[in-house]
C-alpha cells in the first residue's frame, strides 16, 4: 500500500512518471515477480525492482524517457540476465533472470490507482492488470494465485497480480510493544489491527502505523476477529488478567498465528490456573508464549523484532 501511496503522490504533483514492473523471474534474480518502482522527474523515486547496477541502468533510462515521453508512448518490456556473458546482461553477476515492464504514466492514470489504495484502505481484493495496452486494475476480481503471467511476444503480454492484504495480524494491547510491532508489520505488508480496552490510551492514539485501531471489550474480544488461515494474534495486553481473559475467549479459534507476550514465569502460572479450569494441554499447544524468537530482546522496538521474526517463520512455513 504504501508503495502506491508514493506512486499517487509523486504522479499528482508531477503529472508524469514511469512505472517499472518485474513480471517475471527466475533464479537468484534480485528483483522478484512482483517488484516495481515508480520513477519522476527529478531524483524522486519508490520502490525497488533488484537494486544494484541494473536499477541504477533502468533508473536512468527512465529519466531519459520522460525528458521526451515520446519515446514511452507505448509500454515496452526489457528483459535482463544476470550473468557476465550473455545477451540482454544486467551488469549484475548473480545469475537468473528477470523481465521488466516500463508504463509512462500520466495524470489519468491517478483513477485506477485510486481505486487500488480503496481497495487496500477497505481491506478488499482486486486485480492489477498489465498488458502491452497498459495498466488497469480490476475491482473485486480474485485470482487463484498471487501471480498469473503470461508472455506471448515481446510486444505481447499479459500480467495479473492480486491486490490487497493477503495476511492480517490483530495486536490485542495498544501500548508501547503494539506500537513498535504495528510499525514493523505494517512495512512487512500485513493489515495491521490494535486493540485495546482502555479509553484515553496515548500509545494507541499516537499509533498512525496500524490501519485501524479501537477499543473494545475484551469480554467480547471473539467478535471483533475474524478467524482463518491468513489470521494472526498477538496477545500483549496492559496485563496478567487481561491476557488470562484474552487468551481463553480465543484460544479454540482457528488462526494461522496466536501468541501472548509474557516472561516463562508469568507463562506458567497462568498455564498452571488455565488447567485448573478445565483447559487442556492440546488447547495450550495452539498458542506461542513466551512469544517470539529468543534474542535477548529488551526494549519494545526489539521484543517487536523478535515477534515479527517468529511470525514470518510461520507465514513461510508449509501449510
């Protein structure tokens, strides 16, 4: 989202820009399928499509272009391989290949891209479409696969991405470790949920990272989550009772993810009460405490890292 919160940006106040697009790759290829970047006149740029000295290359092609946009009337596909010697070479000596659509867009194009970032502020899908005619994004469409690409002629292709989060985390505790987490997953491409059930709460008021934050009864915590395989929990809330409340209202719901922040100790005499009340050791063997990976994490901004770290391990693993 925020990549296109750029492009808009940069294209609303420059009326031109050049978008470039990796829709296809292989091998050790730096810029995976899906990487792009947004070029305006001037220095200003976002994004990435592999970095090093064939980012550097296309940058400057870019920049070129729109001195004479002309020669970007109609979008074009460069292929580059990473290898010494080779055809189409990069400069770059890591081997694979990747294929790179250049769009020159112009103040029009702010409609569709309008109706992308609705689509990520609405927690909804959609479909970006890229072909030799140019872009367009397709509301509401799904696809069966993040990607769907198809090339029939250098001049000829078709590119399909889905648009919109894929994987959801909710931070149940708005103070300082959902802050620093909520910033990190954020740039990690998750929609990001904090919760909290205090009124007046200056860490949940100041957090402009996560995408909606609230405050609620936990007493009905289960409500306000959606369960599902791109679900992820975190429990971090003020403390040790809340947790206790949190934790038994979801802990037989089904999510990718759920974890509760807390030392061994705390951990263990919560786990000691939860038995006692009838909890079994299979309903404690859905959740990750203490949570995240074991660092030596001390302050928010660490503890966050560490979390995340463990959440991507669980985002990547095979379901």
């Amino acid at each position: 989202m925020d990549f296109w919160c750029h492009t808009y940006r940069l294209l609303a106040k420059h009326q031109k820009a050049v978008l470039l697009y990796v829709l296809d790759s292989s091998g050790s290829s730096p810029g995976r399928q899906g990487f792009k970047m947004i070029v305006a006149p001037g220095s200003e740029m976002a994004g990435s499509i592999g970095g090093g000295i064939m980012e550097h290359k296309l940058v400057e092609l870019s920049r070129s272009l729109l001195h004479d946009s002309n020669d970007l009337s109609k979008p074009f596909i460069k292929y580059q391989v990473h290898r010494a010697e080779a055809h189409d070479r990069s400069g770059m000596i890591c081997s694979g290949e990747q294929t790179i659509a250049f769009y020159y867009l112009q103040e029009n194009d702010v409609r569709w891209i309008e109706q992308l970032l609705k689509t990520f502020e609405e927690n909804r899908k959609g479909v970006l479409l890229l072909t030799e005619k140019g872009p367009e994004f397709l509301p509401e469409q799904i696809l069966s696969s993040q990607y769907d690409y198809i090339l029939y002629s250098k001049n000829r292709w078709s590119y399909k991405e889905q648009i919109g989060f894929k994987s959801t985390l909710y931070i149940i505790g708005g103070g300082h470790v959902g802050l620093a987490l909520s910033r990190l997953m954020r740039n990690l491409g998750f929609h990001v949920v904090v919760m909290d059930d205090r009124e007046g709460l200056n860490t949940l008021e100041q957090n402009e990272y996560a995408h909606k934050t609230s405050v609620i009864d936990y007493n009905k915590i289960e409500n306000y989550i959606s369960e599902g395989e791109d679900t992820y929990v975190v429990i971090a809330s003020f403390g040790y009772r809340t947790d206790k409340k949190v934790l038994k209202r979801l802990i037989d719901k089904k999510f990718k993810y759920l974890g509760m922040m807390g030392s061994g100790e705390k951990v263990r005499t919560l786990y000691k009460e939860l038995r006692e009340e009838g909890i079994t050791e299979r309903q404690l063997a859905n959740v990750r405490s203490p949570i995240g990976l074991q660092i030596k994490s001390k302050t928010p901004d660490e503890i966050a890292v560490s979390i995340a770290a463990e959440i991507i391990e669980v985002k990547n693993s095979t379901r």
